[in-house]
C-alpha cells in the first residue's frame, strides 16, 4: 500500500510500505476512506516531536471501512464504516476508567505518532472497540472527519478545561482548525464574548462567520492592549491556547482576568515563561490535557443534528496520493486560505 512516511524534520515521501496485519486479538485493520492533517503534523514536520521515529506513517484523523477485525472484536465486523479516535484506549486500565483515555496504559495518543498512522490506504486501530465510533448509514462522513481529534481537542482541552460559562468573556488564540472547534464547542455554553486572535486574516475573517464576537489580528495590532480595551482593563475569564508557541502562551498569562483560566491545546515544542511574578495573586488556573475523545459520542450528536457544522471548516479536497501537495496547502493555510483539508482515497 502507499502511505505518508515521516523520515526525519522536513522530509516526507509518499511511498510503498507493507499493508498492516492485526498483531493482537483486539486490533481492526480499517481502510481509509477519509483522512486529513493535523496542525500536530505540521509540529511533527517541523522537528518538534523528535521522538517520531524516521519511517513513520503519519496521520492520526479519519474514516474508515473494517477490513479485518482480530478475535476479541465483539463491538465491529468487516464492513462496518468507522471514525477512528486519534486516541487510542483498552477502555479497561485505570487511566480509561476514569476517563482519561490520552493515558491508557496500552494507548493514548500513539496513531501517527508512536504507531503508524492514517495518512495511509489501510491503518491498523489497536484496542478497536473502544478506538473506533461507528458511523450510521447515510451519514455525511466528510463531518465525522471532524469528530477524530479537533472537535474533541477544542472541546476538552479549550472549553472544558476552561471552564467557559454563560455571560464569559473568553479569547482563543489561534484561528486554525482547533482554535475553530474551541470557538464552535465554546458557544455551548453561551459566552457573552468570544475573542478570537490569530495573524491570519483569512481565518480570523472566517472565525467572525462562525460566532466570534471580536476578531485582534496580533501581527498587525497590539492584542494585548485590545483585549484590555475590549474588557474594560479586567482582561478575559478564559484564554484558550491553541496555536503552541511559547509567545502565544505568553500572551494568554498579560490577558487572563483574575480568577481567570488559562486552558493549553496547543502542543509545544519549546518552553515558555511561567510568569508568576505577575500571576501568583491573580487567583488563575492554568490547564493543560492531551485529548482524550471521552466527548466524541456526545460530539456525534451535536454534528448529526446540525447544532454544530464543522463541515464548514473543509476548505480543499485532495485524492490521497496528493497528500504532499495537500501539507503545502495546509502548510501555508494564510496564501492558500486553508483550514481543513480532506484526502480521500479513491
Ligand atoms: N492537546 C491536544 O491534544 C492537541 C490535539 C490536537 C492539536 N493540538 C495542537 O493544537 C494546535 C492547533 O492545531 P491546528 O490544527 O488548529 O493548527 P494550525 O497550525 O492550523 O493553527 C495554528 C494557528 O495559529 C496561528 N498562529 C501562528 N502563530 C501565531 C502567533 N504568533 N499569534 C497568533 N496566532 C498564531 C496560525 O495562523 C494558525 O491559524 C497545534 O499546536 C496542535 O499541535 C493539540
Ligand atoms: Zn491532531
Ligand atoms: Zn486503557
């Protein structure tokens, strides 16, 4: 089969690589039908998660059809149309029973990262039962896309964690299709104001059609000083991060009101400040969370019925093997106007 192979910062190919055969009773082997790209993989390009191995097969988002399922199997059969979680949980350890399926003792996020991924023809899902959701007949699966990692990533990492309640004030920094889900999931919960900043007037532009309030373009204004004006001086309840910059942290800790949340997505390569000289008295909570899609069926419902649309974020169609091409559109997301990609495979 052909699949997107990771061999070291900066370099990919799209290449031939053995199609994968179950290697315990609880493994599915899934064709793909949709996939897409992560901001995470573009972390991963760029060197920041050098714990990838050189050979990898990268992508940890899509749909499927079961191809094969192994012996313990009981939840899925082949032929059955699938989303696969880009987490990966027994359902069974300690971490699973309370929830937190990013740590499972035999799982977490390990698709595309310590295993290999989805930007491939065929995956194989260990733990499938509790890895894979199924998709009803005639659903859009283009949607379900959206409900692999970024719906559940803005939703637990940004909305939960931050604890964004009625009448809010909250800013989410970065417009790409994270920060995008925060804003979606976030309205939920009825925030009286929703700032999104981002330097990428496209997305911001974008971000104002699905409910922000305010849109603070930080390359070209002082975002700081526009929150602050924004919200009388107070600063705001909730700062979502979800971009993963050290800068983009920093900005969050000057614009938290006091009692305020600071809620990490964003996964960082590098360190940034912890500012406690100004934070200690400010009453603040800073969280961070791999996702753990523990919200994925309660998502699914939300997108089946239209209460959210996150279709809407799909901005460029690419067939699998165009994959490449596909990283260069969602690479420059401000030239191309991108959000999410989708490849499928024809
Ligand atoms: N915690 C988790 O479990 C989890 C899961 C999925 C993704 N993520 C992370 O979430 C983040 C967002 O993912 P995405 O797919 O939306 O990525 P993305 O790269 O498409 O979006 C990032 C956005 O940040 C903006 N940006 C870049 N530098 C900025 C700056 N200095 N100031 C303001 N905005 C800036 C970009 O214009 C872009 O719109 C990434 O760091 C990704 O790795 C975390
Ligand atoms: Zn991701
Ligand atoms: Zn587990």
């Amino acid at each position: 089969m052909k699949a997107l192979v990771y061999h070291g910062a900066g370099n990919k190919a799209w290449e031939e690589k053995p199609k994968p055969v179950i290697l315990k009773p609880t493994d599915a082997i899934v064709k793909i039908l949709k996939t897409t790209i992560c901001g995470t993989d573009l972390h991963i390009m760029k060197g920041d998660l050098p714990e990838v191995a050189d050979g990898r097969i990268i992508g940890h988002e899509g749909v499927g059809i079961v191809e094969e399922t192994g012996s313990a199997v009981s939840n899925y059969k082949v032929g059955d149309h699938v989303i696969i979680s880009c987490v990966t949980s027994c359902g069974k350890c300690e971490n699973c029973k309370k929830g937190m399926y990013s740590h499972c003792a035999d799982g977490g996020w390990i698709l595309g990262y310590m295993i290999d991924g989805t930007q491939a023809e065929y995956v194989r899902i260990p733990h499938a039962d509790n890895s894979l959701y199924p998709i009803p007949a005639g659903s859009d699966e283009e949607a379900l896309v959206m409900l692999s990692d970024i719906l559940p990533t803005g939703f637990e990492c940004g909305v939960l964690n931050g604890q964004v309640k009625p009448g809010d004030t909250i800013a989410i920094i970065g417009a790409g299709p994270v920060g995008m889900a925060a804003l979606l999931t976030s309205q939920f919960y009825t925030p009286a104001e929703i700032i999104v900043i981002d330097q990428d007037d496209n997305r911001l532009a974008v971000a104002k059609t699905f409910g922000a309030t305010h849109i603070i373009n930080s390359a070209s204004e002082n975002a700081v000083e526009q929150v602050m004006a924004l919200t009388n001086g107070k600063g705001v309840d909730t700062a979502i991060e979800a971009v993963g910059l050290a800068a983009t942290f920093e900005l969050c800790e000057e614009i938290v009101a006091a009692g305020g949340h600071i809620a990490n997505i964003g996964v960082h390569g590098k360190s940034a400040t912890l500012h406690l000289e100004t934070l200690w008295s400010k009453n603040i909570t800073i969280t961070t969370r791999l996702v753990d899609t523990v919200t994925t069926p309660m998502l699914f419902k939300t997108v089946i019925s239209k209460k959210i649309e996150p279709k809407k974020l799909i901005t460029h169609r690419f067939r699998l093997d165009q994959v490449i091409e596909a990283y260069d559109t969602f690479g420059n997301a401000a030239k191309e106007k991108a959000l999410k990609v989708i490849l499928t495979n024809e």
